[in-house]
C-alpha cells in the first residue's frame, strides 16, 4: 500500500539517513578506477538484521517454458547488478560495501532433476518446488561473503497453468521494501509483444478534493479523528492489547521457524466483476474473500470434533463477536520509485530514491459465518475506506523513527516485534502488470511474491498478473498444518462471493 506525497495537507520531512542512490556517479568511479565509496546501512535496514526480525522475501517467477541459465547469467549484469545493493556486502551489518560479484554464487540451478518422476504428475512437481522453497527458509545468505540474494531456477512443471519452470529470487529484506524490489524485479521484463516496452502498472485514480471549505474542515476533521484512534490502538497493542489466540497464530519465537509457501491463481475477472458490481476496489474483494476463507478455516477447527464432517459453513461453531483477529500491514511511507525509475537506472545510470521507511497499520478482520456472503466484501470495504481516511502509518512510522533515535535499534526492533507478534498474520495486495511480459525473454505464467522470518505463523499476500490473481500463503506449518485446505477456503470463498453477485444482479457466467 503506498501514500502519496502529501496527505490531508501534510508533507513528509526527508532525513539524512536515506539517500538517492547515485548509480551514474558510483559507475563512473569504477570506469576511473577509483575506490568506491562506502555507505553506512539505514537504521531500518538495521533493523531487519536483528535475529527475530531478519526477514528475507521470496518473489516465486511462473515460466512457460524452460528456463535457460546461461541467458539468465548473461543479462544480470546489465539490469539487477546495477542496482548498488545487489552488488555490495554487508559489512558487520553496518555498511554497505561495493564488491565484484561471482554469479556462480548467487544462480543456482540444482542437479539435473529427473523430469521423469513427475511424468503426468503436475502436482508432484508443485510439491517438489514447495519443499524446496521451504528448504531455503532453512538457510540463511552470509551478507559478509556476498551480496543478499540469490535466484534458484528449477525447470520442474507444475500444476499452475502454463508454467513450465519456476524461478524463485531469495532477497534479504534489508536490500529494500517489498514495493520497492517488485519495481525493480518488473523492470528487468519487457512486453512479450513489444520486447522494447516496460510492463504498463494501473495506478488509482486520484480523488477530487471537494471544493467547499465546509466539505474541507469535515474531511480534516474525520482525518484527525481516526488518526487518534488508530494511533491510539497502535500503542495500546505496544502495551497489552493481543488478538485471541486460534488455529492461525503462532506461537512465540515462529519467526526462527521454516516456513511453507502454497499458491493458486485465480481469475482477475472474478475480482472485477465484484469490484464493478459492488463499487468496490480489487483489495476490496480480496481482503472479502480473505475473511471469509479464514471464516469458513476457523469455523471448522473450531467446530464439531475430529473426524466429524463440516464443510466450514454449517453449523457456525465460532464464537459471536468475540475473536480479535488482526492484520499487520507494514507500509513504506516513502512513494515507491516505479518501474521507468528503475529501467532508467539500469539503462541511463540515473539516481533513484531507495529505502525502507516503514510504518504500521493494524487492519482488523470480522470473523463469522454470514449467510450472505457479500458482508464480507461490505465489511472490509467499510474498513479500507476507514483507514484511507488516517494518517496511521505515517504516525505509526514517527513513533518507531523516535524510539530508533532515542533508544536505538534493539528498542525500536523491541516494539516492532511486539506489534506484530500481538496481531494474527500479515496481508498485502500487489498490483502487477497489464499485459504478458517476460523475464530475459521467458514469458511469465504468474507472480507469487511473499517473504519469510517475520515474526507471525501467517502471511497472505495477493498478486495480479495479466489476466490471473494469485494468492499465497507462507505458513509455519506446526501451527497451520493444512495450509492448501486454508488456500482452497480463500479461492473457494470468491467463488461464492461472485456467484452470489451473479445470483443478486441477474448477470449472467459469461
């Protein structure tokens, strides 16, 4: 979720700490033979090195065809290594340091891999890559010996439609804000019909300011109001407030656990005919359908005993109005800088605005079983909108950038964590491009973006592609045993949302 630069007429101060990256300037010190120049690692990227918040993401590449690594080799120097922080070590954890990159370290391709033991089975291939994305959560990058990062490219099929390999990137969180590392991975593709054209990303329309001065104080004033009481609730969590514990939260020290990711992807045009029909938006429909996967999830680990049937609809077995469950959404605050910001940095040596300035909004979810389901897209509606009318993360931010500088890393990492470990799971939703695009040349089937080592036993995250919506799901598997049972509750619920707006609109399936 980004904000733009100004909001309800207040303007970000910049600070000293976070600095455009001049890659032009560092590149012509290189052609001169001349040192690089050190820099020291912001307080945030600090922050992510700290044992229970060393969060690292993993963006999952769908290919349809095979993927070739020599290809693969040939073209990172050009794009993602002329980023700085691809090619720089971390030393103590405390500077950036520029070095000279061996890609031999950082593309993996694993032993030939028998294509045979999944002959006819896509789904064996799924498992195949499942397990091996969970094996990497296992291991950690040494920042000392080189750059955070790594690309694994295993040409396994897998049962997603039209994938014929997969590419998983392993980024430390560090390097940069998830927003930020997805512009600069989209950057490195081009348009499969125009293969010189950049992805093209929607961008929200913005809102007309209305004229009045009365509509003006009022929007103000709802402005300052739910800003108290967001901020309010946010240091009230700091202190005692906790969501109630059910089958989805983890337990204490999850983030040192290894996680399972799952995805499926969905039909984008599901999403848009909810949108459409409710006026809604496509995070609208998505944190809709969330709430009723969940619903239906806890409904049946909550309900009748095991081995008893129930399909997480009858017998509403959850207790009414009683369970907190929330989500951390952490947000940079700083505009992210856009694909032709990041092209032109690769291609011009231009200066681009790099940096994690992270700030907190708590999400709350309405959990229960509804016998239309089209309260859970008028639910979380009712919330968002809420929430676009609060300066939240913005002051949420402030609180965490005053402890860093009163209290230092340890402190601020201390009510990081503690926020977070207090709400139930973290939930983003992230715009991709319009048309088929490729990476190096290999046209992507889906997206599946999502990270590891945060300090919750959930993580759901939304993605568009094209014409495709995937969900996935990173869990820590000792508390989320079943996570493609929770996957099918949430890709299932959309379809009874859509079918209910059929049902109610008289639209027809086509």
């Amino acid at each position: 979720m980004d904000y733009p630069k100004e909001i309800g007429g207040l303007r970000w101060r910049k600070t000293s700490s976070l600095k455009p990256i001049n890659v032009g300037e560092a590149n012509a010190r290189k052609e001169r033979g001349e040192e690089e120049e050190e820099e020291l690692l912001s307080p945030a990227a600090r922050l992510f090195h700290e044992p229970n918040f060393n969060v690292y993401i993993i963006a999952i590449l769908g290919c349809k065809t095979r993927i070739d690594p020599d290809l693969v080799r040939a073209k990172l120097p050009h794009t993602l290594l002329k980023h700085p922080r691809f090619s720089s070590l971390q030393e103590k954890q405390l500077k950036w340091v520029p070095s000279a990159v061996n890609l031999d370290n950082h593309v993996i391709v694993p032993p030939e891999i028998d294509q045979s033991t999944f002959a006819g089975d896509a789904d064996a291939g799924k498992k195949f890559v499942e397990d091996y994305i969970s094996d990497l959560t296992k291991t950690k990058i040494d920042g000392s010996k080189q750059p955070l990062w790594d690309l694994h490219l295993l040409n396994v099929r897998t049962s997603e439609p039209d994938a014929e390999a997969v590419g998983v990137f392993r980024i430390h969180h560090s390097l940069g804000d998830g927003v930020s590392l997805t512009s600069l991975l989209l950057a490195c593709t081009r348009q499969i019909a125009d293969p010189d054209a950049l992805p093209t990303i929607p961008t929200p329309r913005k809102k007309k300011e209305e004229g009045l001065l009365a509509g003006r104080v009022w929007t103000a004033a709802v402005l300052m109001w739910n800003t108290a009481v967001d901020v309010a609730a946010f240091l009230l969590t700091a202190i005692w407030v906790e969501d109630t514990k059910t089958p989805l939260k983890g337990p204490h020290g999850v983030e040192f656990l290894p996680r399972r990711f799952v995805w499926k992807s969905m039909s984008l045009d599901d999403f848009k005919l909810v949108k459409n029909a409710m006026n809604a938006t496509i995070n609208d429909v998505a944190l809709g359908a969330t709430q009723a996967g969940l619903s239906r999830y806890l409904n049946r680990k909550l309900g009748k005993p095991r081995g008893s049937e129930n399909d997480g609809e009858q017998n509403n077995s959850l207790p009414a109005g009683s369970i907190r469950l929330r989500s951390t959404l952490l947000v940079n605050v700083r505009p992210g800088p856009g694909i032709q910001a990041m092209a032109d940095m690769m291609e011009k040596d231009t200066e681009v605005k790099w940096g994690n300035w992270i700030g907190f909004i708590l999400l709350p979810f309405t959990i229960g079983i509804r016998d239309d389901p089209l309260d859970y897209v008028r639910q979380a509606k009712a919330v968002v909108d809420r929430k676009k009318r609060s300066l939240e993360a913005l002051f949420t931010f402030s609180i965490a950038e005053f402890v860093l500088k009163l209290f230092g890393t340890r402190r601020s990492n201390a009510l990081s964590h503690r926020i977070i470990t207090r709400t139930t799971l973290c939930f983003t939703n992230l715009v991709g491009p319009l048309e088929e695009i490729g990476y190096y040349g290999h046209p992507l089937a889906f997206l599946a973006p999502s990270s590891f080592n945060q300090p919750h036993g959930l993580m759901i995250n939304f993605q568009s592609c094209v014409d495709k919506m995937t969900v996935v799901l990173s869990v820590d598997e000792s508390t989320i045993p079943d996570p493609h049972q929770l996957c099918d509750d949430i890709v299932h619920s959309l379809e009874l949302i859509k079918n209910a707006v059929i049902s109610s609109h008289g639209l027809s399936q086509s």
